[in-house]
C-alpha cells in the first residue's frame, strides 16, 4: 500500500520535495503520489516523508473508501468540499 495526497492538499510542494524516490508530482487540481513508485519511506524513516513535511496533514496512507467516495462525487458532479483550519465547515472547490 502507498500513501495519497487528500483534496485538503494546498499545492505547496512541500511533499515532493521531501520525497526521496520523487514518487509526488504535480497533477491536474493538486499533487499527487504514483503508488506505483512510492516506498512509504519504510525502513529509511520512521514516518513517511510527505506525511512529516505536509503543514495540512493531507499525506495519508491509502485508503479504498476514501477513494471510492472520491470517485463516486466526481462522477456525480458534485464539487469536492476542502476543510482547512481557516474554513473549518469547509468550502466547495473552486468557488471564490
């Protein structure tokens, strides 16, 4: 299992810059984690790098639901909600 990068991603780069086999780029509406390259620094530290270096906690390890949830918004149409520590009921993305 690798970690992913959640929709509270700020798009700060700071993951992929921590992370030692550049498995973080940049996609379409924020970063993302290959799961194909990703290590989960496992045995070279002992928290994963982006998930230390991440100031939102978005960097977490994979989980199905989330992603099936995530899927299942996205297809419906429905805008995904960002919770941060300044809109702390959340905002819809994109809305100004």
């Amino acid at each position: 299992m690798s970690y992913m990068i959640t929709a509270e991603c700020i798009n700060c780069s700071a993951c992929a810059m921590e992370c030692p086999v550049r498995a973080i780029t940049s996609g379409p509406s924020q970063y993302e984690i290959n799961p194909a390259i990703c290590i989960e620094c496992e045995g070279y530290y002992p928290v994963a790098r982006c998930k230390w270096a991440c100031p939102v906690d978005a960097c977490v390890p994979e989980r199905a639901h989330y992603l099936e949830r995530a899927a299942t918004m996205a297809n419906k149409g429905a805008p995904p909600v960002i919770v941060t520590r300044a809109h702390p009921a959340g905002e819809l993305a994109g809305v100004a």
